[in-house]
C-alpha cells in the first residue's frame, strides 16, 4: 500500500480527502517588510486589524508589521479555528510549507493536526538564501542532502517525548537570478528525492526564466519530474504559450494564490497579480490541452489578514468558493476529484 508522511505518523495515501498543498500555520515573514506609501503609514502602522485598516492591509499586506507577524498566539488561535472550518467543510489534508529559514514550527503543526483532526505533512529543505544564516550558506550539497534525508528518514526530535518525521522537501526556495546556495539546495534536493523517491515543492523566484531553470537543475541532479511541484506559477508564468512549454517537462504545476485578488503585487510591482478567475482560466487551458494530471491548487496563507478570523477568505476558499466555479465552467465532478486529491497523493507518495 502507497503511504504518505505526516506529522502523527504515516498513513495510506489514499485517506488523505480534499488537499490543498502549499499552506502555512506559522513563519516568521518579517524580513520582506515593505515600507508603506506615507499617506497611509498611520493605517498601516496601527496594532491590530480593524474594519478602519482592512482595507489599506488588502491593498499592502507586507507594510504592516502586525499583518507580518505570523507566529505569535494572536496568529496561533486564527489559524486553530480556520483548521476547524476547514475540517467541518470537508477538507482533509494540508501540506505546510514552511522550511528552513522562515522558523518552522514542528510542534505547532503537530499540535493542529491534533486538535482540529486535519491531517498535516511537514516539510524539510530551505527557503531562499536571503533568510539563511552565513553557516547554513556555506553547508555542502552532501550536508544538505544528509540533513533532508534525516528529517525524512529519522525525524526531528521536538521534545524528549515528540518525534516527528517530514514528509517531503520544501518549499525550496529561491530568488532571481539564483544564489550559489539556491544552486547547492536544489541539487540537494533532486539527489535524496532520486533516493528516497519523495515529494518536492519548489518556490521560484518572479522571472518567468525561473521555473525553467530551477528544473533544469533539479532533472541533472537525478530528481524524478513527476515528484516535483512548481509552486505560484499563478504569480510567475503569466503567457499561456510559455505555461504549456513548462507544462510538458512533468512537473505538478501549481496555482497556490488562490484568493488574492489585489492585482498590486508589493513583491514585484512591475506585474500584475492574477485573480482568481485568471487562475481558473489557466487551470481550464491546462485541462483541455490533457494536463489534468498535473495541476495542484492551494492558497499560500501566510500572512494575517488572509485567515478569517482577521476578514481573510480562509483555508476553505477553494473548497466553498473555487470548486462550484469550476463544476459551472465545465470541469467534471472526476476531474475536480483528480485535481484535489488524486494529483496530491500522488505527489506525496514515497518510500516511508
């Protein structure tokens, strides 16, 4: 029997339900605080969310710093009843993305899944070299590779009582264009993956150049391409021509935005960010052309203000907002099955 990896133990993978595949519960996202438009420094600066700042949050969700502030109790709470919604409205698994560099919390995840009954997988890998300490961007592919498999293998021990083994590599993350630690980390990951036979996730950075060369390094490490997630192609491939070209490398391709709907796009203003019915439209395009098999669907909550308990659209927008609208624009009851679960058990299938 296929199993996956979660954070209380390993389970058939085909009990994993509705998935959602590049999500948050808690990291720390401070260091890409954006300084807000002065007019508006006194919303935006304020203490707490509020319908007076809402807004002004929506508009510029990393120029407040409390809307950044992902990790502390405030946080813990939201993202405990968001879970619950989410359990009650029939979602299943949640994969958290958090790595190495953003202060992944282990116990948290354990912690949730516990709580709320929602089963959780737990990442290994690093994020973009930027939030790296100079020792860990001095570590070796071999040290890499060996501290992934270990996570995955043996497990991280969070207190003398807890164990908790990873489920896959990621997000793996990387800028543009790619640092020498970017490099080491991605080789890193295709070696053990080609070993292990995991799953991986990627986080590119805003070129359209860099999912195609992410790949290109991850393929020559040995990496298996029907193993690998590309994730935020919403946000990176905007031309269809050039979606379908990296489409036909095998990836997962991953459109994990869903309910950002402000087209300002503070980490790179010089693009426009899709809605969700752009996102849909990409996701219909990649169904006709026969690429059903290869599309995942997630929102990256990783910010305050997205939770709903802060006014946000919650864990639960696809399920409850972007699954009818697709039944509506002609994809089947099956091929929403395929997208959201079979496509990730799949993905998260290995040799646990």
């Amino acid at each position: 029997m296929a199993l996956v990896q979660t954070v209380r133990g390993t389970i058939p993978s085909n009990s994993l339900g509705f998935t959602l595949t590049h999500e948050h519960f808690a990291l720390d996202f401070s260091p890409f605080y954006t300084e807000p438009p002065q007019p508006l420094t006194s919303f935006l600066e304020q203490p707490r969310i509020t319908l007076e700042n809402l807004g002004y949050i929506r508009q510029y969700p990393y120029s407040s710093r409390f809307n950044l502030a992902f990790e502390d109790e405030d946080t813990r709470l939201a993202v405990e009843k968001d879970l619950a919604a989410f359990k009650r409205f029939g979602g299943g698994t949640i994969v958290e993305n958090t790595s190495h560099g953003l202060n992944r919390n282990l116990g948290l995840m354990h912690d949730l899944s516990t709580a709320t009954g929602v089963k959780v997988i737990a990442g290994t890998g690093h994020y973009v070299a930027g939030t790296q300490t100079a020792s860990t961007q001095a570590m070796t592919v071999e040290q890499l590779t060996d501290m992934y498999s270990k996570e995955i293998i043996s497990g991280v021990d969070v207190n003398p009582n807890l164990n908790i083994k990873c489920g896959f590599i990621g997000e793996v993350g990387s800028g543009w264009p790619l640092h020498d630690f970017e490099k080491k980390a991605i080789k890193a990951t295709g070696e053990i993956q080609e070993v292990i036979g995991c799953g991986v996730s990627f986080h590119p950075g805003r070129s359209e150049e860099a999912p195609f060369e992410i790949i290109r390094l991850y393929l020559e490490a040995g990496g298996k391409a029907s193993k690998c997630v590309m994730s935020h192609l919403d946000r990176t491939i905007l031309c269809d021509e050039k979606l379908l070209e990296f489409a036909a490398l095998g990836t997962f391709t991953q459109f994990d935005l869903f309910g950002t709907e402000c087209s300002y796009y503070q980490l790179n203003p010089a693009v426009d960010m899709p809605n969700d019915a752009q996102r849909i439209a990409k996701i219909l395009k990649l169904v006709a052309e026969g690429r059903e098999g290869q599309i995942l669907m997630s929102h990256d909550v990783h910010t305050k203000h997205r939770l709903a308990p802060f006014g946000g659209h919650g864990y639960s927008h696809i399920l409850n907002n972007i699954l009818p609208r697709l039944n509506v624009r002609g994809l089947t009851l099956e091929q929403i099955d395929r997208i959201t679960i079979e496509n990730p058990s799949l993905w998260l299938q290995g040799k646990f």
